[in-house]
C-alpha cells in the first residue's frame, strides 16, 4: 500500500504538491454533487481531473455514487472502509479480504493509465458510461444505509471461523490449525456428526454414488436413499408418510405455504415464539394468521373457538423452543385441536434424537413407557393409536442437530404428503440431498432409535452445568431442555462477553442477538454435549464466572431483585421447572443430589455400545 | 394377505358365511353415513359388529372417513389401494409400500382383538374419539380432491428410482443392484459428482470436519470451508462478495425477497420462463412485478420506460432456461439496465462449470477471449472493467449441476451480499451445509477452472446427438445450448415414452411435465454429458426411434405442417440456432461435418488431464 501511493505521488502532479493532511480532510469533507448526491471534495476535485473523471465515471457507474468510491482514499480511509466491510470477526489472525485492496488499487490515481492502458487485457469497450443523475436509484448506498443500521443497533453480526475437529470432539481449531478451543454452542447434539458408524456409511456412499443427487426428486434425484430414509422416518414417528426437503427450515416454509395456501378460509395460529421458518411459511401461505400467546392454552383456546367450526385451521408449535428451551403442551393442544376441528403441526427440531426413546421427541417421549416397551428400533415400534404422537397429524424435523448431518422433513399421512410432494415448489423445484447425506442421516436415527446412552449423557451433563451456574447466581433461564440459556439482556455486553469467553478462555458460545431473540434480551445459549465431561464443564463455569466478573454483568439475583426478566429471577419459577427427563427415565435414583449425579457421570462416562446398535447400524 | 385372510375367515363368523364376491361388490358400492358423508357398504355393515365398530370409530377419528378406510377390504381393493397410495412408479420390482399392509392388519376382523387386547403394548388411552361431523373440515377428503385432480389431469408424479453409479457414470440400477440403465437426463452435466479429486476431497473433509456443520453460519456453522468457498466463487464470477445458500432454489427467494421488500417501491421485471424459484422470491417479496416476454428485448425496454427513473428495479432473468436451452441476450438486457437505472439479477444454474473458458457462465462465455487471456485458474483473472460479467450486479448459481454436489450461491457487491446474510431470513435461520460439501464444491469449481475438456466433450456430444436426431425428424426444441429438449406435446404420451425408454430400452429419460412446462408442451428432456460416448448415443438414438415408432409420436415434419410449435418446425429456425459454443472456441476445423466431428470425439476421448489441474484441485 506504502508503495503503491508513493508510485502514485510520483505520477501525479496533485499528488505530488498535496500534503496528507490536506489529502485526508480532502477526502472526509462533503460536497453536494451536480447529481444531487453528496461527494468528498476529494473526488470533487478529481473529476477535474482529465485521468481521474474517465476513472470516476465507470465506477460511479458501477458503484451509484457511494463514499466508498473516493479516488485517493489516504491509507486510514482505506483502513476503515475494510473495517466496515469485514463481516469476519478479528481473531488473532483476522481474515483480511484482500479483494478490496484490489479494488482501491483499480482507481489510485498512479495506477490508472497501466489500467486502462492498450493491450492485451483492455477488456471490451463497455457502454458509454452514464454519469449518475438524480434520476436513478442509488443501490449501493441503499444497502450500506441498511448495513449501518444493523451497527448502530450493535445487531451487525461477525462471523467467527469455528472448525470442528470430528476427531477431537467438542474441540475446534479457528483460522490457526493448531490452536485449539471448546465448542459449547453447536446443535450437533449428540456429537452424531463425527459419529463412526455414520461417517462409514457416507465414505461407503460417496464412493458407490458419488457426491450429488444430480437433480431434482422428479428428475433423476429419486433413489433408494431417498426412499429409505422417508421409510425410515415415517416409522420413527408411527405415520404414513414422510417427504425429506434440503432442510427444515424449506420444510416448515414449504408446507405451511401450501396448505395454509390451498386450504380454503384457513387460519392458522401460530406460537407467538415461532421459529422463522414457520412464521415465512405462514406469510408466504397468505392464509389468515392468529398468534397465540407463548404456550398459553386459554389464549389459543379462545382464538380457536372464535373461529367457525368447519373451517380449515392449523396450530403451528413447537415442542423444544430454541433459544429459551420451553417446551410446548403438546397433549393439550392436540385436545383443543380435536374439539375444534383444527389439525397440529409440530416443529420438534430441537427435539428428535433428544427426546423419547428412540428419539423421535418430545411427543413420543411424553408416551414414554408405551413406546419404550415396544423394543428396540424405530422400526419396531408399531402406530400407537391415540398416544400423544398418534396425535399429531403434521411432525417437522430436522437431519442436521442431533442427527449430525443436514436437511429437513415432515411425517405425516399418506395423503398429506402425497400432497405437499404434488404442490409445494420448494420440494419439487430443487435439487434432491446427496444420497451420502441422506444414507448418512438415516444411520444416525437408527443408530439413535436403538441407543439411549447418548441422549441420557447430554441429559445428565445439562443437569450438572446448570446446577453449577444456579450455585454461581448465574443467569440461566429455568426450562425443562437439553438447551441453557444465558441471559446478558444487551447486545454490547453479550458479544463482550463471548469475544472475552474465546480470547481469554478459548471458549466459544455465540452471543445470541436480534433477530434471532428479541432486542434487550440478548442472552449466550449453551449446549452441553456427550462429550463435555466435567474438566471441560469446570473450565466452562470457571471462564463464566471471570467473565460475569469483569463484566459486571447482571446475576440472578439482581434481575431478581428487578422483579424478575423473561424467568430469570422470577420467584418460585426456579424451583418448579422439572426436566422433561425424569430421574427414573435416566436410571438415578430418587431425588438427585451432587452425589448421585457425579456417580451416574462416572458410570456413563464409559457408555456401552451393544452389539446391537452396531449390527443396526450397519444394516441400515 | 393371504394367510391373513385366512385367518380372519376363520375367526368372524360373517367373514365365514360371506362369499368373496359378495365382499368385493359391498366394498365398492357406496352408502350414506349418518354422519353426511358416504362409506362403503361393507363399512356400514362392519358398524353393526361389535368388535368392528370400534376399531371403526378410532381409525375413522384419525383418517376423517375416507374411502381409504373399509374395514375389510378384499384382495382386490387393497391393491387398488396401493396402487393409488404409491407414488414410485412399479418397475420390474415395484418397490412396495409395506406399511399400508401393516395399517390394514390394524383393523381386519380377525385381528381386532389381539390389537385391543389388554397387554403392556396397550396405548395410553387417548381421547375420546369423535365421530365426524359436518361441521369439522374432512381435511384428508381434501388432501384427497387434490391429489385425484394430479391424477385426472396426468400430471400426477411417479418417482422412478435411480441410483447412479459413481463408477459406471452414465450408468446408474434401480432397485435391482445387478441390472443397469443409462441415464440421460441428470444434471450431473459434467460427471463431476464422481469426480475423484472431488470424492477425495470430501472423504477428508469428512474424517477431519465430520458430518454436518453443526449450526447456522452465526452460531458454530461459519468455518474455513465457507469463507475459502465464498472466496473461490467470488473470484471465479470478479465479484466482491459471494454468499452460500442450502441450494439456490433458496439463493434466489431469499435474495429476490429481501430486496424486493427492502428496496422502496420496488418494481421486479421477470422474464416470462423465470424458474419456480425467482417466481416464489419475487412474491414473497411483496414487490411489483412486470413479466416480460421471454428474451424479449422490446418488450422488457417498454416496461422499463414506463416506469419512473428514480425508482430501484431489478430485472430478473436466466442465462440458460432449463427446459428450452434457449439464452438469454445478456449484453443487451445490461445496456437496457443502464439505461433505465435499474439492477441485474442472474441466474446461471445450468451454465456454470459449462460456458466460459473457466466455467463462470455464460456471462463469462460472452467476453471468451478476454478472460480466457487470463490465464488458467479463476482466482487468476482480476476484475474485467465492462465485461458482460462485471456488468452483472447479480449473479446466483448452483453448486448441484454441473459441479456436482449441492446447494446455492449469489456472487455481487461486498454491499449487497452483506445486506442479504444480514437480513434475509432463508439464510440465517438454517444449518450451514456441511464442511465436506463446501469442500468438494469449492474443488469442482476450481477443477473445472483449469480444465476444458470435460464441458468441450459436452459440447461435441450435444452436437452430436442433435445432428443424429435431426437426420431421423425427431422433434429436438432448437436452442444454443447443452439441453436437447424434444417436444412430445401430451402429457401421457410422454410418460408412456418414458416408462418404455425404461423398460425395453434400459434408457432412463423422465417425462417433463407440468407445472415443470406448459401443459401441452409436455417432453423427454435429455442432457449429454462427456460420458456419453458413441456406443450409448446410438442406443439412445435407436431407442428414441423405437418410441417415436411405436407411440406414433408428431415428428418434426408433422410439426412444421402445423405451422410449427415451441420452436419445432417453425421454418428456417433450425438453420438460424447457433450453439454458444462456436467451432473456433471448441478448437474444431470451420465447418462442423459428420467427420470432422467424429475426429474430435475421437480425440477427446483421451482427455489430458494436465499436471496443473491436479496440482491446482489438491491446492484448493
């Protein structure tokens, strides 16, 4: 850079008799362009110039005047224009996106002529530049405007290079292969994507049919993977049918869009903590849309029942909440749904795997004992009529948590999703899932309906670490999931503190900030796996509590002291969050203190693996 | 189902007493139920049997009386049934759906007992079941009415099932492993999804990274593949910024809906053959939308002069349309963008990795010599100042086709990809796709930067096979690209085509229908790929011949004595359709006759796979 602007001081004669000083406010000072536009006075006075103006006018042609288009920019301009444009976080060796320099170099003032010089590469003469007018929209300052918004309210988010290393799980190295940190906030639950009977099964896969479906469902992406993974699935879940799509979020999107679409005069009501991809759907379905207050079944009930009893109506839930880990009354709402004529649509993608046992969710699981005593394997558990996930006529889910790998899916009746098949555009107009990916997701269900040591491990080690932080007055938000929820409640403070957790403690926990939650509830969102055994969980609690400290961040009991904040701090709330996983489910003895919990660790930290799960595996 | 029966005669006195012929005409002729809608005969005499009638009740609770539902259904029934219920098309060994037996066990006579029998595997009793009334929505009926209308009208889908083999590439079996077909019309353009650099970039990836990224791209799914694989597709399109979507079904929503809502007072002009994608994108946006006649350059200018200057248009368009192979007049469409001020948006999905000397598109193709100047490798070529290319504000592509593996990208401004991964819900609220598929997505990329060879053989087989079917009158849509779409104009006769391609031919082309085309405009879409050598075109050209025959399907000639129909048979057209790829670019003799052609093929067979393509794959 250095070099470069001492070529072009050389070259140009501005340059030349121009101090620094006089460069720099040059180029921060404003001026109303004739276009109606505001320009720096630098690139003001270098469209008087007879090299600078050609050079002007096709980036300005290009680039609608923005101020990122000075023709001099001095080397601090340069610094902060590729500060702003680096949405990668600063690590000790930050990714630097080299591209830009070489933009800037395209319109130095020394660099011009070679730039346009005659040879070989003169690229094609392009069309007469237009000088930008005021009659045309300027898009790129539109875009940096809403950029700029997204900082101002500190919700611009910075990506963090995180590699997770499947040999040295829950580690990761980030742009240093060598250095090392502590994942705590993936959704690879379970570790299943560095699970080996799965990652044989996709070796084996790439190699007899290679890495892509090659089209779409329709169109020669269909095959026997396909088919029996929607096998698979459908039988996890007792249904029908199950239609597999590129991920959840297209599944909820699809189907809610077409059946709140091709339903006539359906309503939908919607959980007021709806993921994204349910409220899309519902948007894009154009059907009418009640939102019912977070899990509150008298407020659901009274929208129900102000409906008309023969129209069309979706309840659209989940059963695990993401980012607060609540968890849906899924029986009731079935009821309301049977007394109203509505049918239910439950997102369980924070559930399966997890929850059940065979890992088909929250609503198997609330059936525990029926589904438990029907053996081993998905396969082998046949419909139990009537049983909370009998109920439910739509489950979503996802391929890509707890089962490790990526994609999404619905189970449902045959019909239903002979249906969405026949009509949903986002299942019919794209590529199908590798065959690796879909033989690979489809082994880790089965390996998972025949396994409980993972899902009681993450179950037991979530118990633990929240009881640390409970004994630390840290703020965790009280549910009854696998998920721990952090409050900070500031977005400043809460990208601070997981910055603080990676530098100073090699931990890494994404803040969590707008949209994903609401403003002001800002929060860092936990999530113990198999493999966090207690060095890790001491080092987690430990690195928190610095961090808490430093920060001055709010305890439990100050938000308790304000009364209470999203239910953190709220009286007696604490106490009365049980676990959907009960003591007698996870084998511990009544009542679990720190003994018993350290003893049940201790055994589970050499968790079995019959013949018979491998033997399942590999049959699948 | 024999024995079964068997055993219900012997069990329920009426089914004892009752001939088969009289079972079978029961469960065919109608009733009324007394709850308004209609139920078999057999249906309404099982109500009066005490053990059936509550088994009747449960199941009709759960399916919403449908005629689905007959208690006892004959052998007969049942497998019209399944005929109906299964959606993958009976091949030679139909692959049966053997949990629709399982649903019928459920509720035989003779099995009732033991289902309800009072035993550990007894579901917790659930609610009580209510009867249908009028006044709740018959969903499944509904399901039903639709899928009946899929039916009547022949769009309705069978799934075939094709596994293609990454070590016999065009070859794939079905659900017999032994036997083999040849498929014709996978988008896998180019092979590369058994492309061993790829493959073995993706074994590694996996044993290092595991299975799945584990998160969204802001918490724990943002990783070195994702930031060198935005890099690679960045550099390769000369843009600043790219962004990697689940596919580019997703790209294109995502993208075109955030700015179409975002953007104030938006207008999208959309060429009338805009794929699902764009169309979904463009509504979801809330946007005005002005369709354009296809490739219409008269017709677009007119609706952008009618709109006023100042407001932000983005004109949405393809380079190769899928269906037609028909391209786009790119230049033009950016000179008219230019003009109006308005934005460019597009969508490369079947031309990268197949024009362009480094596979960029044909944006790329249309500035042949300057980039090929370039030198090899895509991150070799720095940005080309008012190249068609560069004039392009956005260009989104797929990584599923001709590279081989799956999901989407955009490539544009720093500004404008920062604003869509900001904003744009479709690609923060989903898991990133996983390490290994970036990974072998971004070694396809740059694999077939370096290499020509693959595409040119693509090219020369294309020829080849659309030289072969004009000399025998089989009606090809005429068009400059890869896609040899030929027209068959009826949506059974299609389908009739292309199950007996399959079945006395072992040649694998699906029927296209719609809402993939126009109805009426019904056809056998195939794409020669560089493994489709002499020996596999003439099997295709003789088996084409065969149908062409045995169906008595319009040929050219018969559509040209109409007057011509989607370019078929429209005189002079044929001789005016220049393929994008010229004789110099493809290094062939002026003039391409049969010999000429046959030389090349015959070189090409042997394709050099130059040290640096090597070097240059394992280095990415």
């Amino acid at each position: 850079m250095e070099a470069l602007l001492h070529q072009s001081k050389a070259m140009c004669p501005f340059l030349k008799k121009t101090s620094p000083a006089t460069l720099r406010s040059l180029s921060t000072a404003t001026h109303h362009s004739p276009g109606g536009g505001t320009i720096t006075n630098l690139q003001f006075i270098a469209r008087r110039c007879p090299v600078m103006n050609k050079a002007l006018a096709v980036q300005s042609a290009r680039m609608r005047t923005s101020n990122y288009t000075s023709a001099a920019p001095s080397i601090g301009v340069v610094k902060s224009m590729l500060a702003k444009k680096l949405h990668t976080s600063a690590e000790k060796k930050a990714n630097v996106d080299t591209r830009i320099y070489r933009k800037r170099d395209d319109v130095l003032p020394g660099r011009v002529e070679s730039a346009f010089a005659k040879s070989k590469d003169t690229p094609t003469p392009g069309p007469k530049p237009c000088a930008p007018t005021a009659s045309k929209f300027d898009y790129e300052g539109f875009y940096n405007k809403e950029l700029d918004k997204k900082h101002k309210d500190k919700s611009y988010r910075y990506f963090n290079n995180i590699n997770r290393l499947a040999q040295e799980f829950p580690r990761a190295h980030m742009s240093a292969r060598d250095e090392r940190v502590t994942v705590w906030c993936s959704n690879d639950y379970l570790g299943m994507g560095r699970n080996a009977e799965v990652l044989k099964t996709m070796h084996h896969t790439l190699d007899m049919y290679g890495a892509g479906a090659g089209g779409t469902r329709n169109i020669s992406g269909h095959n026997q993977h396909a088919v029996a993974l929607e096998k698979t699935i459908a039988d996890l879940h007792g249904k029908d049918g199950a239609l597999v799509f590129s991920s959840c979020y297209v599944a909820n999107d699809a189907t809610l869009a077409t059946l709140g679409s091709k339903l006539p005069d359906c309503v939908i009501l919607s959980d007021s903590m709806n993921h994204a991809s349910m409220i899309q759907g519902i948007r894009h379905s154009g059907a009418k849309k009640m939102v019912f207050k977070h899990n509150d079944l008298v407020d659901l009930e009274a929208k129900l029942a102000s409906l008309p009893p023969e129209i069309p109506k979706i309840i659209a839930f989940e059963s695990v909440y993401s980012m607060c880990g609540s968890v849906a009354p899924i029986e009731e709402i079935c009821d309301l749904a049977d007394r109203y004529g509505a049918i239910t649509f439950l997102d369980e993608v924070h559930a399966v795997g997890m929850y059940g046992p065979h890992g088909a969710g929250v609503a198997e699981h609330l059936d525990y004992d029926v589904y438990a005593a029907a053996g081993p394997g998905a396969s082998a558990s046949p419909t139990k009529k009537g049983t909370v996930m009998d109920r439910i006529d739509i489950i979503t889910g996802t391929l890509g948590k707890a089962w490790g790998c990526v994609g999404g899916y619905i189970a449902a009746s045959a019909s239903l999703v002979d249906t969405i098949r026949s009509l949903a555009p986002g299942f019919i107009f794209t590529t199908s899932l590798p065959p690796a990916t879909m033989a690979g997701a489809r082994t880790a269900i089965e390996y998972q309906a025949h396994y409980q040591g993972d899902r009681r491990l993450q179950q037991l080690h979530t118990r633990a670490v929240k009881q640390d932080l409970a004994e630390r007055d840290i703020p965790v938000i009280p549910n009854p999931s696998h998920i721990v929820p952090i409050l900070v409640g500031d977005a400043e403070v809460a990208k601070k503190a997981s910055d603080m957790l990676l530098s100073d403690y090699g931990i890494y926990v994404q803040a969590i900030n707008y949209p994903t939650v609401p403003r002001g509830e800002e929060r860092l969102r936990i999530t113990p796996t198999p493999g966090h055994t207690k060095e890790f969980r001491d080092e987690l609690v430990q690195a928190l509590e610095g961090v808490w400290q430093k920060l001055k961040i709010k305890r439990t009991s100050d938000w308790r002291a304000q009364g209470g904040f999203v239910g953190v701090g709220v009286e007696g709330k604490e106490m009365q969050v049980e676990p959907l996983w009960t003591d007698e489910q996870l084998g511990l003895r009544q009542g679990v203190d720190g003994e018993v919990l350290q003893e049940a660790l201790e055994q589970e930290n050499r968790p079995e693996m019959p013949a018979v799960v491998a033997k399942a595996a590999a049959a699948a």
